[in-house]
C-alpha cells in the first residue's frame, strides 16, 4: 500500500453503514464449525524445525559458533574473564575493543577473520581438520565431538618411583626443562575430559641419563644413553595448568646442535588443571 495519499481519493465509512452478513454464509461458518475434524490432507507435515523464540528484549537467541563455543570452553578452563582476553588479543589485534569481544562472546555480533585469529593466537587454539581415521570423535552428553587442541609452552619435570608403597612421591630428576606442547582434550562426559598429545623438550640426553643415574636409577653403558619413555613426568603449563603424564614413548631427537628438542608421545594420568 502506498505510504503517500497525497492526490488519493480516501473513502470513510461508519460501522453502521456496513451491511450485515448474510444469514447464508452465517449458516455456512456455523456448519464448519460443527463439522468436527477438518481434512489437513493438503498440509505438508513439518520437518522438525523448531521456530526461533525471541528474548523479553525482542532478541533472536545468538547462532551457534564452533569457534565461539572453543574460545568459551577454553576461557572457562584458564579461568579467564572477557578483559584478560581482551589484553592478551591486543597483542595480535592493537584495534580489537573490549566490547567487540564482550558482544561477540554474547553470540550479539561477528568478528572479522583477523579478529578472529586474534582470539584464537591469544588462548594458542588452532584451527584443525578432523581426522576421524586418527583421531576417532569421543562422545559428551549424547553428542559427538572432536578433540580441543591446544598448543602452549610450558616445564616438564621427569620423575622416577620413590618406592612401592602406596603414597610414596616419585623423586624429581634433575631440573625441570622447557617444552613446547601440542595437547589434545576429549570431553567424555560433564566431568571426565581424557587428555595427552606431544612434546617438543629442550634437553640435552646425556644431562638427564646423568641426572637419573643421581637420582638412583642403574648407571648405563658407556657411551649409552637413556630413553626419555623410561621416566615418569610432570608439566606446568605456561597458562597455569598443570598434571601427571605417562610417557608411551620417545620420539627421537629433533634437529642439530645445542637446541635440538627431543620428542615425546604422552597420555594424562591425572586432571589438567590448575
């Protein structure tokens, strides 16, 4: 209908100068209405959608976000607020604002790719394809998910057993060293999240089968080395977090010279946390 009625020719009229309906057609209303079942044939059935229901505001409830919901969960484990977020993505993103980050977390707007990245490089998640053949999905409250991976610095301690007898700490051998961590976190069930992933350590072999010959374990060889997967570890991660691992094996040397790394494969023996 047009908005504007200039030059329109407007016609009013009273209620009572509107005529009656019919007694035909009242008849008509009144037989359908006492018919009973009306024939829904001719309507398609519903396809199982559900329809939006607006907020007292008159907001439609956010879209789910895959990347939304990862920066959450992380957030919720380092126990971050939006303004530590917020800090910390400056240093990828200098014109990232608090509140870009506050509504994009409410689900009230999106964020650009570089924002985004931002985010992400801020908490070190990666963006990685699934890899259903490696890495099957795990199953929390009903649903499938995949793996969180989380890439962070962090110390590895590597123990050996004190004793047998149950409660007995292991004994640390020599210092802690640095690593880098890729680690990879299953949900299982509300309170069960399975956990391990790899290790990039900055050590020098010889050190540490020195180290653990102190410590107590048997000498070796000459000229031998230990084996990384022989020991028990600990981590701290840079984030704060922190637990027992169990090392399944050893990967091997990485690279030359006096910062060569050297691999390891690990599963979590106890929660990650802080």
């Amino acid at each position: 209908m047009p908005k504007n009625l200039e030059g329109k020719r407007v016609v009013r009229r009273r209620a009572g100068e509107i005529p009656p309906t019919p007694p035909e057609e009242l008849d008509r209303l009144l037989a359908m209405q006492e018919a009973g079942d009306v024939d829904t044939s001719d309507i398609s059935e519903s396809t199982g959608r559900r329809r939006l229901v607006r907020d007292a505001d008159g907001d439609l409830p956010p879209r789910r976000s895959v990347i939304r919901e990862a920066v959450h969960s992380e957030m919720g484990r380092r126990g971050l607020s939006n303004y530590a977020l917020w800090k910390a993505a400056k240093a990828y993103a200098p014109t990232i604002s608090e509140t870009a980050i506050g509504e994009f977390l409410k689900g009230q707007r999106s964020l650009g790719i570089a924002l985004v990245e931002a985010l992400l490089s801020a908490l070190a998640l990666e963006v990685v394809p699934q890899d259903l053949d490696r890495h099957g999905p795990g199953t929390a409250q009903g649903r499938e998910v995949s793996p969180t991976r989380s890439k962070v610095d962090g110390m590895i301690q590597f123990l050996r057993e004190g004793s047998s007898e149950v409660g007995t700490p292991p004994i640390p051998i020599g210092a802690p060293h640095p690593a880098m961590f890729l680690i990879a976190e299953t949900p299982i069930d509300p309170t069960i999240t399975q956990w391990g992933g790899a290790a990039e350590v900055a050590c020098d072999i010889e050190q540490v089968t020195r180290d653990a010959t102190a410590a107590g374990l048997p000498p070796v060889p000459q000229g031998w080395a230990r084996d990384l997967g022989e020991f028990r570890a600990r981590i701290v991660l840079a984030d704060g977090r922190k637990g027992a691992i169990y090392i399944r094996r050893s990967l091997g040397r990485y690279g030359e010279g006096p910062a060569a790394h050297h691999r390891l494969d690990f599963i979590g023996v106890s929660p990650l946390g802080r």
